[in-house]
C-alpha cells in the first residue's frame, strides 16, 4: 500500500478527527507567524494540507490553502508566496472546491501589491493556473483586466488590447451583465484606439439590442461611453451620416435629456455631422427626423441650417450660410457655444468646414437637376459657386456614388443633361405599360403569321386542283 493510501485509510471516517486537527494546526501555525517563525509555520500547514487533502476533507483543506498563502503574504515573502501557490495549484489529487478558495485569495493580494514587477509575476502565474478551469473563469476575468489596465497605464496598447481581446466575454456565463459589458467596452475601446476598425465592429456586434434598457446611473454611464466609442469608429471610417445618428441617440438618454447645456451641444453634433454626411435620400430622412424635434426651438440658428438643405432651392454659400453664421460654426458665440466640429485650430476642423462648402454645393447640383434637363458647365460652375472644372469633378463623383442619377457630360459642346427623377410609382406604371405594349405587338405579329400561313396553304392547294 502506498503512502497516499495508508493516510486516507487512517483518517478514513474520522472527519470529525481531520477537522479538530486542523484548527489546531492553524492556531499552532498562527502563534509561530507571530513568533517570526513563517518556515515553521508553513511546514506545519502543508503537511496538514497533505493530509486533508488525501482523505478528501474538502473544507479543511481549503481553510489550509487559504492560510498558507495569507502567512506568505502577510510575511511580504513574495517569492515564497509565489512557489507556494505553485505547489498548492500543481498537486497531485488537488480539490477543485479549495483550489478555487485559494486563488480567490491570491486575486485580493493583487491589488494591495505596490510593486509592480512582483503584481505583474502574481497575475500572470494565476492567469496561468486558473487557465482552462471553469471553476475559476470570474478569477480569470477579472485577472486579465488587470493585466491589461497595466500595459496600458505603461503605454503598451498592442499588448493591452491582445491580452484583452484574450477573453471572450459572452461565454463567461458567471460574470454579471454590468461587468460583461465593461469588458467589451474595454475592448472596443482599445481596438478603435489603435486602428483596428474591422475587429472592432466584429466586438460591437456582440452587445445585446437590450444592454442599456437600465435606467441605474452606472447604464446610462456605460451607453454614453458605447456612443462615445461609436463615434469616434464611425468618424475613422468617414460615415458622418452613422456619427449623427450616434449624437441623436445619444440626446436621448435620461442622464444627458435633463441637462439643458449638455442636452443642447449633443444635438448641436447631431446636426453638424448630419449637414455633413452625403447628399442623399437618407441624409434628408434624418435632417426630417430631426427638425421634429422640440430642441430645434431653443436652437434657430441650427434649426435654419436644416431648413436650407430641406428646401429645394439654391443655397448661397456666402450670403446663407458664410456671412451669418461662420462665426457660430467656427469659433461659437456668448449663447450658443461652438462644437469644435468645425474647428479653425485644427487639421479635422479645416476639412470639416471644406465639407460643409462642399455639401452645399451637391445640394445646389441637385436642386439644379431637378429643374433643369440641360444646362451649360459655365452656368452650372456659376450657381454653384464654383469653378468649371471643380462642377465637373462633383458631378462625375455625385453619379458614381449614386447620388446623381443618369447625369451625362458632353465635354465638346460643354454642357451637362440631367435625366429627370422619376416618381417610383409612375416608374412601374410606365414599365406596366411598355410590358402591355410588347404584348399587344406580339399578338399582332403572331396574328399577321397565321394568316399569312393560312393564305399560303390555300395558294398551294389550289394551284394542285387547277393540275
């Protein structure tokens, strides 16, 4: 009979036994760590562990675990705490029940470890033992997080974002909802932060529709913070249309709706970046949508700007929008603060401001399409304000975005032919007609045929008679 065997027979149905003999160890063990003695002590402990650990006494064992690292730690031993949970993780008939105790000790030491080589060594040797073991997956979590917040705080975000990226959070079925979203807010911050827009629309995805019905402080704190995030992935990839729609659901959030000056400069970037986007059928959907709203009331000078692009006139650059409210958009003024959307000082703020110009001069193309049939480049260049080869560009650009439909330029003569947009309704009334048409001329045909065929073998049946 091997060792193991002899001491679990020993103890066997002397739980009772076990259990006296382990607090007796512990008291033993806690008058030696105040004596200075922590070898002592800790030797003592393990071999009671041993024993606890062979009968199976899952309780007394996790009580001795537990233990054995507190001593270590509580003796500032970092290295001897370190081999200790190497030792308790690694051995051979260990109990899940006590392994878990253990580790969630070691987690509480974490952050009350002020050196950071030692924490580092401490989050990393866990993450290794709790790696693969469902019993400690919070732990693991939990751990990583702070792993990463570490390579952050010390600039490393490749390092921070692949540790992170590590976990996949919807599988963790242990962490609560808050938390679960935490993370991958984490994540998807850290991918936008770096770049990586492709992965972190892949994380977004994995947000439930319902994650921010909570009306607690700390939700609406986290659905900011995701419309923060969205827009700042929406503006790297140029969709300005995606950013004001981010803004506008953002204005409606509880924390945000009872703040009149946050209230107002959020719907101010909903606007701004709505002005912004492309010039299409969804863009005016959303221009409508917003030009409901109740806020448009306390906020004129912007409620104009959406009037401007809404109607189907002509806009002057300089006299509508240049000359009255440059000053608003671009630096703000005592009652209505600007939104850096259009910034002066900065590179982004520039091309904003080229953007806006450029919006509504697509805005007059279009205008202009809709009652012109024809017209000449140099009158076009003029009505738009722009110069000839500049009307050129915008045009060709505006057809193969789609925004512009069935535009032809004839470079010879010099001039542009819009094709007239045409209600969808009277599209399928003329595509029904034409269909009537082909099948009132493909009866006459087939008509014409057989009587041709008819008059033919009358002609060969008389010429027979007539032999």
């Amino acid at each position: 009979m091997d060792e193991g065997n002899v001491e679990a027979a020993t103890f066997e149905g002397s739980e009772a036994d076990i259990s006296r003999l382990v607090r007796k160890c512990l008291e033993d063990a806690k008058k030696l760590e105040g004596e200075g003695r922590i070898t002592e002590a800790l030797e003592l402990m393990n071999t009671m562990e041993k024993k606890s650990r062979v009968i199976g006494d899952a309780k007394s064992n996790s009580l001795l675990q537990v233990a054995i690292v507190n001593a270590c730690f509580n003796a500032g031993n970092m290295e001897t705490l370190i081999s200790s949970i190497e030792q308790l993780a690694r051995k051979q008939g260990l109990i899940k029940e006590a392994v878990g105790s253990m580790i969630r000790a070691c987690c509480s030491f974490v952050s009350k470890i002020t050196k950071k080589d030692f924490k580092v060594k401490l989050i990393e040797l866990l993450r290794e033992i709790t790696a693969g073991k469902t019993y400690a997956e919070t732990e693991r979590f939990q751990l990583t997080a702070m792993l990463s917040w570490i390579k952050e705080e010390e600039g490393n975000l490749e390092a921070a974002k692949s540790i992170l990226l590590e976990l996949d959070v919807s599988t963790c079925h242990n962490l609560s909802s808050g938390r679960k979203l935490a993370l991958i807010l984490r994540q998807l911050r850290l991918c936008i932060a770096l770049g990586d827009f492709t992965r972190a629309r892949m994380i977004e995805k994995n947000i439930p529709k319902n994650a921010f019905d909570s009306l607690s402080i700390d939700c609406q704190r986290m659905h900011i913070q995701y419309h923060e995030l969205m827009v700042k992935l929406s503006h790297g990839e140029g969709g300005y249309l995606a950013v004001s729609k981010h803004y506008e659901e953002m204005s409606r959030i509880p924390v945000i709706s009872s703040d009149i000056a946050s209230h107002q400069m959020v719907f101010k970037l909903c606007i701004s970046y709505a002005l912004l986007a492309a010039s299409n059928e969804e863009k005016k959907m959303l221009l409508k949508k917003i030009s409901m709203n109740k806020l448009c009331d306390s906020l004129p000078e912007y409620s104009y700007l959406i009037g401007l692009f809404l109607q189907p006139l002509l806009i002057n650059w300089r006299k509508e929008i240049l000359q009255p409210y440059g000053i608003l958009l671009l630096v703000g003024t005592d009652h209505c603060p600007a939104t850096g959307v259009f910034d002066p000082c900065t590179n982004l703020g520039r091309k904003h401001w080229e953007t806006l110009k450029t919006r509504t001069a697509e805005h007059n193309i279009l205008t202009i399409a809709t009652y012109y049939s024809q017209i000449s480049l140099d009158r076009l260049a003029e009505l738009i304000d722009v110069d000839t080869e500049t009307a050129e560009d915008m045009i060709c650009q505006m057809t193969n975005s789609g925004e512009l439909k069935g535009a032809k330029i004839n470079r010879p003569e010099g001039y542009v032919k819009f094709r007239a947009n045409e209600n969808p309704e009277e599209l399928l009334t003329n595509l029904n007609n034409d269909v009537d048409q082909m099948s009132d001329l493909l009866e006459e045909t087939v008509r014409l045929i057989i009587g041709e065929e008819c008059n033919r073998t009358f002609l060969e049946c008389y010429d027979d008679d007539a032999e």
